[in-house]
C-alpha cells in the first residue's frame, strides 16, 4: 500500500515537473518571438523594468521579513514545547 502511494505521489511529482517545463518553454518562445517582433519596446520595458527594480528596497523588505519572523519564532517554539509538555504528561496519566 505504502509502495503504491509513494509510486502515485513520485508519477505526480514527474506530471507536474515535466507540464511545468513545457509551460516554461512556451511561455519562453512566446517571449522571443514578441522581441523579434518588437525589440525598441522590449528594450524600453527592459529598461523601465530595471529602473522599478532599482528603486525598490528589496533588501530592506527581506531584511524586515527575516527580522519578523525572527522574532515569531520564539513564541511558536514555546507553544510548540507547552504542547510536547502537555502530550507527555497525557501520556503518562493513561
């Protein structure tokens, strides 16, 4: 049973892997035939594209989330300890 449902999950895993590349790859050529056709506006959303890219904080905003969730890990590993304690201690009164 076991053998079976690892086998289903691993045929699903190659499913999606291989439609994923295939949509990449279309989505690719979709992409290099717009450019053929128009490369002066391609360039211009290239361009404009770096300059959003430019100006956004990115660090900022992944430093600000890694210190988020920085600090939301100390009270889960505290709830996660009190709910280990409370299994334990269920168990041991059965």
């Amino acid at each position: 049973m076991d053998q079976q449902l690892s086998e289903n999950s691993g045929d699903i895993a190659d499913r999606s892997l291989r439609y994923t590349k295939e949509q990449f790859e279309q989505i690719r050529g979709q992409t290099e035939d717009y450019v053929r056709e128009n490369p002066t506006r391609a360039m211009a959303y290239a361009l404009v594209a770096g300059l959003v890219l430019d100006r956004l904080p990115v660090f900022r905003i992944i430093g600000g989330l890694t210190r988020l969730s920085l600090m939301a890990l100390k009270p889960a590993i505290l709830i996660y300890g009190a709910t280990k304690l409370y299994q334990a201690t269920k168990q041991e009164e059965t």
